[in-house]
C-alpha cells in the first residue's frame, strides 16, 4: 500500500512539471545569448553567405519546424532541445523581420506595427481558448503550441524592434542596448515593488530581451563606419553556441510546474 501510495505521488510529480525551463536568472541570461546568436546566425546565412532575406527565413523556419515539433512530441524537459527551439525562433525572426522590414519595403514603423498586431492577436487568442497565457500552464498540446507561435512573433518583433531603434533613432547600437537593458532594469523594478501581474511582466522582459540581443549582435558584426566592432559574423555565432552549451552544461536548469 505505502508503495503504491509512494508511486502515485511520483507519477503526480511527474505530470505536474513543465517542458520548459523554471525562469531563473539563468533561463534570462541563456535567453539573451539566444537572441545575441539569432542575430548573429542570421546575418551570417542571409549576408556573409549572401542568401538574401527570404532564403534564410525559408532554411531557418524549416529547422524551426522540425525542432518545435521534437519540442511539442517530447514527453519532460530536455533543456538541449528547448534552447535549440528558442535559437531557431531568433533565427527566423532575424530573417523574417528584415525581409518584410527591406525586401518587402514595409519598413521599420510598418514593420512593427504588423508584428505587435500579431502578437497581441497571438495571446488575446490563446487567453481565450485555454484561460490562461501563463508559462505555468502549459499543460496541453494546444497551450504549448499558442506558446511557441506567441514567442516566434515575439522573436521577429524585437529584431525589428531592435533594427528601428538602432538603425533611423541616431542612438546607434550601443544606444539601443543601453535603452533595452533599461527597460528591462524596469521590469525587474517592477516585478519586486509592485503588484503588477507576473504573467505580463514575464512577457514584457521576455520580448525587451529579444531587441537587446539584437543591437548587441549588431554591435559584434556591423562594420566600424556603422558603430560595430566588424567581428566575424562565424566567429561571434561559434562563440556563443559555446557559451550556450556551457551554461546549459554547468548552470542548473530544472522544468518549472504547472499550476492548472
């Protein structure tokens, strides 16, 4: 009986926990990274290689799909496999963005004033189909789904986001950073004196991250007449993967758990 007793208890604690990370300091700082590597990544397949906008999207959002459908089919939490979902949405927002914001001449306003209509769409959807947009409850194939199409237009907002900021403000790349990471400082102030919702606050810190990234692989790979340090755009990406799989190896990353 006490075995029994001891075997459902396990099962329930392994049912209550997520496939995706708990958001500790170190989901932030590998997020970040993440963005960093996507506009570095990206920029390398879409210029250095010189495949152009909508080849990248096309190569990046094929990986994308096959990685997010490993994601969705996984039964716990593999941090390799979320991390190499959340790369591939920074990559193929990297592309995405500036193939609408250039190729397709929408530019930076246009641009993002598409990619905030999507989101906003993304999440009042999902609110109203599963009650509830929290990354606690992902319990439901349907609720990771709306998580993972929300965090692709989150993704491709902050490149344009990031792009528009850096880009026609004067404020240059190390300008944006500056004015993300305060942003973020904000969140963060608000998050321990203020009774603001959590939900929203994650989604806010979780979007500012991406445009932060951005300017900062900007910053790494654009030419010195443009502010940027003229690295490698393969030396900068190989870099981060490194420091990537690093923390992933060394810092401790446990799922987080559904309160449904």
């Amino acid at each position: 009986m006490l075995e029994r007793t001891a075997l459902n208890d396990k099962s329930l604690t392994e049912q209550a926990l997520s496939k995706v990370p708990e958001l500790t300091l170190t989901f932030w700082i590998i997020k970040i990274a993440a963005t960093t590597l996507g506009e570095t990544g990206g920029d390398a397949v879409t210029m250095s290689m010189n495949l152009g906008y909508l080849v990248g999207t096309v190569i990046f959002a094929a990986i994308f799909l096959v990685a997010v459908a490993g994601q969705i089919k996984a039964e716990r939490f593999h941090p390799l496999l979320y991390w190499a979902v959340i790369v591939a949405t920074t990559m193929v927002g990297t592309t995405l963005a500036d193939f609408v914001d250039r190729s397709l001449g929408i530019g930076y306003p246009g641009g993002v004033s598409i990619l905030v209509a999507l989101l906003v769409l993304s999440l009042a959807v999902w609110r109203l189909s599963t009650g509830s947009i929290a990354v606690t409850s992902l319990h439901t194939r349907k609720a990771e789904t709306f998580y993972w199409v929300t965090i692709m237009f989150s993704q491709t907002l902050g490149t344009a986001l990031g792009d528009w900021m850096a880009d026609t403000n004067g404020l240059g790349y190390l300008g944006g950073a500056a004015v993300f990471s305060g942003g973020l400082l904000a969140i963060i102030a608000a998050y321990y004196w203020t009774s603001i919702s959590r939900v929203t606050l994650f989604w806010l810190a979780f979007i500012l991250t991406r445009p932060l990234g951005a300017t900062v692989g900007d910053f790494l790979d654009k030419p010195l007449s443009q502010g940027g340090l003229e690295l490698s755009r393969y030396t900068a990406s190989a870099v981060l993967v490194l420091f990537i799989a690093g923390c992933i190896w060394l810092l401790p990353q446990r799922a987080g758990r559904h309160h449904a």
